[in-house]
C-alpha cells in the first residue's frame, strides 16, 4: 500500500491553478523529490498533504487513511494527519530553548511530561544534539537550526516527513553535508519522506523517486537515473542538467537487442541515437546529449552514433573539470572534459557520442518552445 495517495487533486486560487489534477502513489519508506522551477505546484503540493492547504478537487491519503476528500467535504486538520514539516526558514522559535522547540508538537498533543522529556531527548540523541538541549535556539548556527527543526519534526514519529526546501538557506558545503545527514537519517527511520526542491543535483543524489513538476503538472516520476538518462519530454531533459539539445529530422528506425534506434540528420551531421519507441521518417525531433557523453577524436570511423565537428569558442576552468564551448554549424554545444587537459579557444575539433548515450525525442511544439 502506498504511504501517500493523491488522486486527481488540483488546488484553485481564484482563477489560478496551482495544482492540476495530479495523481501520485508514494511507495512506505522511501524518498521522493518533488522537483521544478518556481511556480510549478511543488510546494502548494507539500502543503496539500500536510493540511496546510486544502485541495480543490480529489483526494489525499496517508497510510490507509484519508485526510482529505474534496468531493466528500471531508478535511483533517495538519494536527491529526500524523504529518512531521520542515520549512524552507526552519520556523524556530527564538525564546525557546532547543528542548522547548523540539517538545513543542508533543506538548501540543498533551502527552504525559516524562514521555515528552523521553521523546524529546530521544529526537535530539538521533540529530546528535542532546548535549544542546538547554541552548537557547538564538545561540545555533544555521546547520544546526537545521537539525533542531528536523527533530521537531520527528519527535512525536510521524507517519510522513515533508520537507519544503530545507537545505537551501545553508552554504554550498554545508549543504552537501546536510543531504548525506538528512538521507541517512531518513534510511535510519524508516519514515517516508516528500522533499521539495528545484536543484536538480540535490534530487539525484537524495531520491529513490524523482517527480518532477511545471505549470501544476507532473511531468515525469521515474528513478533518478530513467529522469536524468531518459527525460520523458524536451521540459525534463532542459529542466534537468544542462544538455545539449539538438533539433534534428527522422531518417529511419532500427531495433538492436530489444532497443529501439533512431537515425536523424540536420545541417552538416547525421548519426543514430536511442529513443524510447519508434518514431515516423521525416519528423522533427531533439536530441539530447549530455555534455559529460561527449568525446574529443582524433579521426576514423564512428560506430553507430553521432559525429560533430567545429571550433573551440570558450574554455572553462571549474577546477574539478573544463567545460568547452564548440561552435558546430550555427549551434553552440557544450562538453566537459578532464581539467587538466588544455585545449586553446580557436582550436578545431572533431566530437563523438555513442548512440546509447544519445536520447531522441519528439521536438517541443512551437508554441510551447516559445512559451518556454
């Protein structure tokens, strides 16, 4: 049984449409990104499962309950959903101490005083923070307002942990570490867990299921390696990563080893890559090509896969790798390469990828690419 339902639900603010009728099944026990660019319903969706909005149409369940029916009038309120939150801004209170913050939602449920103490001094042993429970919360650092809100949040050991950007308002390293913390916790516990987020990396490296989002629709749920390898739509593949995204015409299909093959051409290059099913001779399409697929060659024979050639524009220094600009034709494509490895603006230059490292869609429409 799912640990979270969501069946045909939309959330309407006037004429505006946050969420459109969405459906969602989250497996008990795992880690599920909801990830898009701002505006796209992540959040009005998190806050639909805790109660803190209601939906407009469908219906919600947690566990084989259902806390919120729209069409029934039915309506749990975020107290009795057996919900844990953690906000973007943590929501710490400044004039109580770290015990106080984390007792809070106990408190708040009128449990005994000792199995509060219990509860709470538990919650903080599990954050390695019972040492800071008489600290007053104005004395933390932010990594650790972090863990304070992420122990509230389990202390009374919901059903479901929902958290709403929690990583985003801490430095780049901390926040690295805090993902390698916060997954392991999560495994640690068992709790399911909805995280919200619009970086893409975060998502790939904490999520057993990745859904992403835009407009209030769900674009694609998938594994975050079928997301990043096998976007469903040119809106996935460009929302994640940065590819190379090449408009290109159908020429034929082929099938090898239960795989399915396209050949494309455009402008000065022609070569194969795989897509998810066949598609008709002479339709317009994208390839996506990720810029760590791509390879610098001295010359010979391609195997079953696309050839570019073109001109080194800009060389790009990030430390860890080199990203190259390469003018082929009137397109820009971008590739990464090791960062010791010197190539010099005004160099030519001959690429390759192999097909299977090349995904083919169907070309965004017109009026949506504009839109975009």
């Amino acid at each position: 049984m799912p640990s979270v339902k969501i069946e045909n639900v939309s959330r309407h603010f006037g004429a505006v449409i946050a969420v459109k009728n969405i459906s969602l099944d989250i497996p008990d026990g795992s880690f599920v990104s909801l990830l898009g660019p701002s505006g796209c319903g992540k959040t009005t969706t998190l806050r639909m499962i805790a109660g803190l909005e209601q939906n407009s149409t469908g219906r919600i369940a947690i566990g084989d309950r259902i806390v919120s029916d729209a069409d029934r009038g039915q309506f749990i309120p975020p107290e009795w959903r057996n919900a844990g939150m953690v906000f973007q801004s943590y929501a710490i209170w400044p004039h109580m101490t770290v015990f106080d913050n984390v007792a809070y939602p106990l408190r708040v449920r009128k449990l005994k005083a000792d199995v509060v103490r219990e509860k709470t001094m538990s919650a903080l042993r599990t954050i390695e923070m019972e040492n800071y429970a008489s600290r007053p919360a104005t004395a933390l650092s932010g990594g650790q307002q972090q863990r304070v809100a992420i122990a509230r949040a389990i202390a009374f050991e919901p059903s479901v942990l929902l958290l709403d950007e929690p990583l985003s308002n801490l430095d780049a390293k901390l926040r690295e570490q805090m993902r390698l913390e916060l997954r392991g916790l999560q495994r640690k516990l068992g709790v399911t867990a909805i995280y919200v987020t619009h970086d893409q990396e975060e998502a790939m490296a904490m999520s057993d299921l990745i859904v992403v989002m835009r407009d209030g629709n769900i674009l694609q749920i998938g594994d975050p390696e079928s997301v990043y390898f096998r976007p469903a739509n040119t809106q996935v593949a460009a929302f994640c990563g940065s590819p190379n995204m090449l408009e290109a015409t159908v020429v034929q299909n082929a099938t090898e080893d239960g795989k399915q093959f396209i050949e494309v051409e455009a402008e000065g290059w022609r070569g194969w890559g795989e897509a998810a099913a066949p598609m008709t001779k002479g339709a317009r399409v994208a390839a996506v090509i990720r810029p760590e697929a791509l390879k610098i060659v001295d010359g010979g024979e391609a195997g079953r896969g696309i050839r570019l050639s073109g001109r080194v524009e800009q060389n790009i220094f990030h430390g860890f790798r080199r990203t190259l600009i390469v003018k082929v034709g009137n397109h820009n494509v971008t590739l990464d390469i090791e960062s010791n490895r010197r190539i010099e603006p005004g160099s030519e230059v001959r690429l390759q990828i192999d097909a299977d490292r090349t995904w083919i869609l169907p070309a965004a429409p017109v009026a949506a690419a504009a839109a975009a």
